[in-house]
C-alpha cells in the first residue's frame, strides 16, 4: 500500500503489459497482468485500487488482496519478508517469528518465558547491540536465530 511512490509505470507495452521502475532499486523491468487477474485490474476506482498503493495492488471483493503482476513482481517484493527475525530450535524446526524489534509469535513456551524474561526487556537497546545480545541469550539455550535485518 506505501510502494505507490517507489514502483511506477514508465511505458504500457501492451494492454496488459508494462514496463516499470522500482526507485529504491533502480530496477526497471517489464511485467505483465496475470490473465485471470485482468477484470480485477482493471478495477482502478476505490475501494479495489486507493491513490498512492502500488499501481498492480488491488483489493478484492471479500476485501483479501491481490498482486495483480505475482509472477513478475520486482525484487524487493520477492525479498521481502513480514518478519525480521526467525528463532529455529535444536532440531532446525522453526520455534517462534519476531515481528517489529520484539513482538514474538510463538508455541513454544519455554522459549515464550525466556524472551519476555531476558529479550524484551533489551528492546530499547541500539539495533546491532540488541541482535548481538538477542542471538547470545538464545544461543545460551539452544536457539539459533536467522536476523533479516541484521
Ligand atoms: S507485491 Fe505486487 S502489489 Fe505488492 S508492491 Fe509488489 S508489485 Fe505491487
């Protein structure tokens, strides 16, 4: 919904494809219309499309949305990931999610009461002491941790 003013179309190749530029990467790369998608985007009023998203989002009847270019999406829609940090137990299996600095989604209770003990409460640490901190404390017991942002 915020990339409106990053991906931008620069020409129509066709009428259902483009070419477009991604500012932040500098990518320019052409793209295409999911055919099955066609009706929807060419929905260009709200409440489908809103000024400022993305030009190829849009939103669907049951209100779910859609990127309408899926297959060719640029690069930064591909890398991007809705969770900054990954906690794996010592099997490999994944043990809990981090959204944000510190809001953790997880099953595993052990590591639920090991977080809100001694992670949390670093939250306010600067960015690099935190993940150094963050990784040692759950290394200590077991954890490895994947930081996306790191
Ligand atoms: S995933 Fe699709 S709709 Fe979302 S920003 Fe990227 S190109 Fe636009």
């Amino acid at each position: 919904m915020s990339l409106g003013r990053h991906i931008q179309v620069i020409r129509t190749t066709s009428p259902r494809s483009f070419l477009i530029s991604v500012r932040v990467t500098r990518e320019t790369l052409p793209v295409q219309i999911v055919p099955s998608l066609v009706p929807l985007y060419s929905q260009k009023d709200p409440p489908a499309w809103e000024a400022g998203w993305c030009p190829f989002l849009r939103r669907e009847a049951d209100g779910l949305f859609a990127c309408t270019i899926y297959p060719f999406r640029p690069r930064i829609c591909r890398e991007f990931r809705c969770m900054t940090m990954r906690i794996l137990d010592r099997s490999g299996r994944e043990a809990g999610r981090v959204k944000g600095r510190a809001s953790l989604v997880s099953g595993d209770p052990r590591l639920v009461q090991l977080w809100n003990d001694a992670v949390a409460p670093l939250a306010g640490l600067p960015e690099k002491e935190f993940a150094s901190r963050c990784r040692g404390i759950l290394a200590s017991h077991g954890f490895d941790v994947e930081i996306f942002d790191e």
